[in-house]
C-alpha cells in the first residue's frame, strides 16, 4: 500500500502538538501519553512514525497485527491490543503483545496469564463500559472490583489501570472514569495502577483535561480507514 510520507508526517506532528498543548493547559505533570492506532494501516507507516520517535502502536485485529509485527520485527517497538478478544485468540495475544486494554472478563485474564508464563509480565487495564450501552464491550463498572481481585490473583499480568470508548453523545463519561479510577486506587492501593487510557481523534485534548493519561489515535494520523 502507498502512502503520502511527508502528509503523515505532517499530521503526526500535528497531534503531537495538539497533545502537548492539551498536556500544558491542563497543568499535567505527568503528560499524558501517545498510543498511534495503527489498525489497517501498513507496516511502512509504522517504520515511518517510528523513526520519529514513536514507540507505542495499538492495533486491533490479530492476524493483521502479526503480520506487520513480522515486517517489523528488529524494531523496539511497544505493541498495544486494543480489539475485542476472542477466547482462542489468547494465546497469540498473550505471546506478542506488550499491553492489553480490552480486558473484561475474569475467564480472559486467566487465559491471558497462563499463556504470559515465562515473559516479562503482560500489562492489562480493565475495560468499563462506562454509558452502559448495549453494542459496547466491557464490564459494567459494579463489576470491576470482582475483576481487580481475579487480575490480582494473576502473577503474570500487570494490572495498569481503566480503558473506556465513551458513547459519542457529550456524556460526562471521561469524569466518571476518572471518579471509579480513583476510588479503585485508594481501595486497592496497588503501586501499578497508574493509567487511563481514554480520548480518541475527535475528543483527545478533552480526555486529557479529565484525567487520561493515554490517548488513542488513528485518523488523525493515519488518515480515514477503508474498513474497520
Ligand atoms: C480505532 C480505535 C481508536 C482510534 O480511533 P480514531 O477515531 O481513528 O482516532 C481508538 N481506540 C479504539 C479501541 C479503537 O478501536
């Protein structure tokens, strides 16, 4: 697939400052950070961020996530699953996978942990779905102490923190994420719980302003997809 190097340059940098200037006007002393979600995108615009200092690519489907870590495979990079899992899908996301932010089932976690044994342990955050919608994935936010406490029991995963795609209609689902974050952290006081991931293209800077400490961006750096 071709595509125009110098405009996704362009764009990256753009975000980049739109991040940073979301990160000072919030006063963030730890700035929230970039993850380029790079899903139906090719590996050449990955090795093309990445010579800019990129490090972190989300990606959510995962046959065409190991292809392109294949092409990749010399580079550091840190690859983040952000797709639905699939129960037999554990294995290869558990092997190939630094971080996972979809988790929201008890039965996944172990899966996952089992399949991480002898690696470095698999960073995971819980995902809430925070408006309760019913096409959402994720756990409802009553259930996410039941699923802390089976995260805890996992030696090889590294429980970060909370990932949430909010409904598109203005809730003010980015403060209640923030609000279940931190009444988990004084619960639970875990030394590792440390991440939002929240805000996309379209409401990044917003996200940031309420806490989110990751934000989530593909067309606004790789451009409109042609599928999903
Ligand atoms: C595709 C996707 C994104 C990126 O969305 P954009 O609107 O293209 O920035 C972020 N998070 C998840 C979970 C996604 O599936």
């Amino acid at each position: 697939m071709d595509f125009d190097k110098n405009l996704l340059i362009a764009n990256y940098q753009a975000v980049k400052q739109q991040l940073d200037t979301a990160n000072h006007v919030a006063n963030r002393t730890q700035p929230a950070s970039l993850l380029a979600v790079s899903k139906t995108k090719p590996a050449a615009m990955i090795a093309a961020l990445f010579e800019l200092g990129q490090r972190d690519f989300g990606e959510n489907y995962l046959q065409e996530a190991l292809g392109k870590m294949g092409e990749l495979g010399d580079l550091p990079i840190v690859w983040h699953y952000i797709g639905s899992i699939q129960r037999n899908k554990t294995k290869d996301i558990a092997k190939h996978f630094d971080w996972v932010h979809t988790l929201e089932r008890d039965i996944i976690a172990k899966r996952l942990n089992e399949q991480r044994a002898g690696l470095p342990p698999l960073n995971v955050l819980i995902q809430v779905n925070i408006d309760d919608e019913d096409s959402k994935s994720g756990c409802q936010p009553q259930d996410v102490p039941a699923l802390i406490d089976a995260i805890l029991a996992c030696d090889n995963l590294r429980l970060r923190g909370l990932m949430v795609i909010p409904s598109k209609d203005g809730s003010d689902a980015f403060v209640r994420t923030k609000a279940l974050f931190d009444e988990m952290a004084a619960r639970y006081q875990l030394p590792s719980w440390d991440s939002i991931s929240m805000g996309m293209s379209g409401d990044m800077a917003a996200a940031v302003t309420h806490g989110s400490t990751m934000v989530r961006v593909g067309t606004a750096i790789f451009g409109s997809r042609n599928y999903d």
